[in-house]
C-alpha cells in the first residue's frame, strides 16, 4: 500500500487503507462469519445465567441482605476479549496465549470498531445483549491498586496511554513507566503528554524515573525487548524466579 493512494479509486474496489496497510471488505465479511454467531452464543449463556440468577433472588428470604444476594452474571469487554482468545485456537495470536495463561486485556472501547460493528448488527437481529465497562474499570484499578510494585510500558498514546495511567493514579502512581509514542506535547493532546505531566497528577510517583522514547514503536520496542526481557530468557527466567518484586 501507500499513504497517497486515492480514496475514491479504493472505495470503488472495496479496499480500506490505514496508514499505508490495505485492508479488503472481505476481511470483515470473514470475521462477521466468525464473530456473529459467537456473539449470538454468548448471548445465550447471558440469558440462562440471569434465568438462573432470577430464580435464585426467587428463593431468597426477604430477611436477606443485598449483599446476601447471588453475583449477576455479565459480559465484560475484558470477558469478551478473553473468550475471544479460546474461540481463536491459533498460536499466532496474543488473544490465544493470554486466555491459554489467563492474563487479563483490556479494552474500555470495545465496540469502537468492527466488534462493535458486530453488536450493532446482532441488536437489530436480537436485543438484549449487556456489555458492562463497569466491572472492568474497577477490575483494572484493583489490579493497580492492590499491587506491590507497578510498571507500565505504554505503546502509542489515546486512550490506551490514559487508561493505563489512570488506573496507576489509584495507587498513587506507577513506580516505572516507559513512552513509546511520536505524539507532540505542543498540542495539548494525551497522547503527546510528557511523563513529567503525568507525575503532576499522580500517574506516575515523584521518586520514579520515567522515560519517553520519541520513536515509531513498531522499529524501537522489539529492539528494547530484544535488549531486556529476551536478552537471555532463561537466566532471566531463574533469577525472577520467587522475586515478588524490585524495590529495595
């Protein structure tokens, strides 16, 4: 592809262009296959947990307090991603690896995009499918509240960069942070917002060190992976093996 090629002239052929990647329609006709009827099952596992849910609030004393009542099941973005990962089944995918070791993603703008483009379609198709941010946003902060130690490595900027920085604000800040983006600070814009900014309002600690790398990330981060974590895996591997963390 290329940044300067017409958009009329791929419209006209059904090509849409990022950057200068070029994506066909077909592609998303192909994951509307995939994704429409997984929605259309989660839907249904939705709707025979709040049958189950109703009838055991039906079988409560009303001597019972709200917190003696049974959790609601619902779908959350992180839930959603996370079943996505087991439905994929392909080793090339991160979503795989992180169901396969349970590590939760999250994703505060979900349906920003062609899952939500999905959700849309499946509304018209059948109504009544919950997707709580809710859960989430107190998920992610309790992961940053209640750990030891907290370090972010955050690639681009938006939303990603101010949900990441956010949820170490709960904590008082992250102890170690690292920039990866080309945003401009000039502009006034998050994504262009300097570490220093950031300690400002608590994202990351006074005492920490910070670094912003003004680079496109695609070229830098394997490089500073190549040179940190898979420098020497193994000998990395045994000298973390019980450490909890790395402050003195």
């Amino acid at each position: 592809g290329d940044f300067k090629l017409p958009g009329k002239e791929l419209r006209k052929k059904g090509i849409n262009r990022i950057g200068n990647l070029l994506i066909p329609n077909k592609n998303y006709c192909k994951f509307e296959d995939w994704m429409g009827p997984l929605i259309e099952k989660m839907h249904d596992e939705q709707d025979a947990a709040h049958r189950e849910w109703a009838r055991q609030v039906a079988n409560t004393s009303q001597n019972d307090t709200d917190t003696d009542l049974p959790e609601k099941f619902v779908w959350m973005p992180s839930s959603v991603i996370h079943r996505l990962g087991h439905e994929i089944n392909d080793e090339s995918s991160v979503l795989y690896w992180a169901a396969k070791n349970n590590i939760p993603i999250f994703s505060p703008a979900l349906t920003d995009g062609s899952i939500g483009d999905m959700l849309y379609f499946h509304s018209y198709k059948r109504n009544g499918f919950i997707l709580d941010i809710s859960n989430d946003i107190r998920r992610i902060n309790d992961h940053a509240v209640q750990c030891y130690a907290s370090g972010q490595i955050i690639i681009g900027g938006g939303l990603v960069k101010h949900h990441t920085c956010n949820a170490n604000l709960m904590r008082n800040g992250a102890n170690f942070s690292v920039y990866i983006n080309t945003g401009q600070e000039f502009d006034g814009s998050d994504s262009g917002a300097s570490p220093d900014e950031a300690i400002s309002w608590g994202k990351i600690r006074m005492d920490a060190k910070p670094v912003k790398v003004s680079a496109d990330a695609t070229i830098v981060f394997p490089l500073i992976v190549s040179q940190t974590f898979a420098k020497d895996a193994e000998k990395w591997k045994e000298d973390t093996k019980d450490c909890v963390c790395w402050l003195d």
